[in-house]
C-alpha cells in the first residue's frame, strides 16, 4: 500500500533553483529536495524505483528543469485514444520496420529530462540501440516520432513544450491530437507547425513513416459517436413522453 511519507521530499534549500513548470494538473517538486539531481548517473534507477513505489498515485516524468512531474493519471477515454494509436503504430511496424512504443516508455533526452509520450517510434536501424546496457531502464534514445493526445488535465502549453523539447533533441515527426476539438497538429523541425481541423486521417510523411495512415476520426473523434446520438436520442426520447 502507498503511503504520502513515501512521496515526502527531504528538505534543501531553494536558493537559486529553476523555475518550476507551471502546468494545470501537474506538481512540479525539484530534484534537489529529494537530494538528486539531473547529473546524477544512478537518476535513472532511482527515479523508476520512485515510480514503481508510488505507481498508483500519478504519473511521473522528469522536466529540463531539474523537477520531478507529478501528473494526474490519464482518464479512461485517454487510455483507450492512446491504445488506439499505438496499436495502430505496432502493427504497421511489424510489416515496415522500427519499434513502436505506447504511453508506458520514457526516454532520457540529452538535456536529462525523462519525458514519456503517447505513442513513439524508432527506425529499424537504431533497433539495437533499445537493448544496449546504457539504455537501461530508461533509453537514452531521441525517437524518430512521437505522438501526444490531449487530456482534460493537459495544456496546450504542456504538450506543445514537451514536443519542442524532443524536436530540438532530434525527433522528425511529433503530432498533438486534441479530440475535444476535432484538432492535429503536425510538427517538424524547422517548419511551421500544420494544423488539421476534423481530418478523416494523419498521414505519417514519406521520410519518416511512409506509408503508416492513422485514422484519427474513426478510431478517436468519433470512436464513441454511436453511443453518444443513441444518449441523445434516448434523452430526446425521454423529454417527449414528459410532454
């Protein structure tokens, strides 16, 4: 059973520390308060022994900043989003190449941030970096592409930063899906950001996933729509026999 005492950072001092990230649904504390930092070569085991002592309470990423992110778990809609695209990119992988990954993988990036995306692939011939000794527990790998569906408890801030954060380390593909408002958005390094209001698909771009077409209206926009008109016709349903 978890305790709060388990989550019970030792006291330092906070002069001069990084601004914290200011993101809703997130506490930010810094590393130091729990005496570690993002040089430190054991961060790594300890912040997965963290994670697994204090599984059931959130979730857990590391920012730039040197903070631990404690988020709010992922919802029931939001788990079955993410299953849906990284499935989507398993399969395709199988036949194309690469590893795909869903929401459980977390990547150190060169800043030392631990970061952990929504779905995530990387190229057939970057394959065995996954199982070399210094890519363990966490791999030390900037993925080919990556993926990030909006949660209630998300901001746009929060995704859009994290997605800045793995282009400028060397991802060539990341896509933000906002289901609430029917929105992607594609991003690649140095290019605007491509906005896609109500797409039937998002395609994966030759140069990174040619070929992969996930369709983003069938399997998340709408992926409860029957149920959603069957409510509403039972409510209409309903009002008229009151009538």
């Amino acid at each position: 059973m978890t305790t709060a005492t388990q989550l019970q950072p030792i006291q330092t001092s906070a002069h001069s520390r990084p601004a914290a990230p200011r993101w809703p649904g997130t506490v930010a504390i810094p590393l130091a308060e729990f005496g570690k930092s993002l040089d430190d070569a054991d961060l790594d085991e300890w912040f997965e022994a963290f994670a697994e002592r204090n599984w059931d309470m959130a979730e857990y990423e590391i920012s730039n900043t040197g903070h631990l992110l404690i988020k709010e778990p992922t919802g029931i809609l939001g788990s079955i989003y993410e299953t849906e695209l990284a499935g989507s990119l398993v399969f395709w992988a199988r036949t194309n190449g690469g590893v795909a990954f869903g929401p459980t993988a977390c990547f150190t990036l060169p800043d030392g941030s631990r970061f952990v995306p929504d779905a995530t692939w990387i190229r057939e011939e970057r394959r065995r970096e996954i199982v070399l000794p210094e890519n363990r527990p966490f791999p030390h790998i900037v993925p080919d592409f990556i993926a990030e569906i909006k949660s209630p408890s998300n901001s746009n801030a929060e995704l859009v930063n994290k997605i800045d954060l793995f282009l400028e380390h060397g991802t060539r593909l990341a896509w933000f899906i906002d289901a609430q408002t029917r929105t992607v958005i594609k991003f690649r390094p140095g290019q605007e950001p491509e906005t896609l209001n109500d797409p039937e698909y998002i395609d994966g771009d030759e140069d990174v996933l040619p070929g992969f077409r996930f369709p983003v209206r069938e399997r998340i926009f709408d992926l409860f729509a029957d149920i959603e008109q069957q409510e509403t016709q039972d409510a209409a349903g309903e009002q008229g026999s009151l009538d």
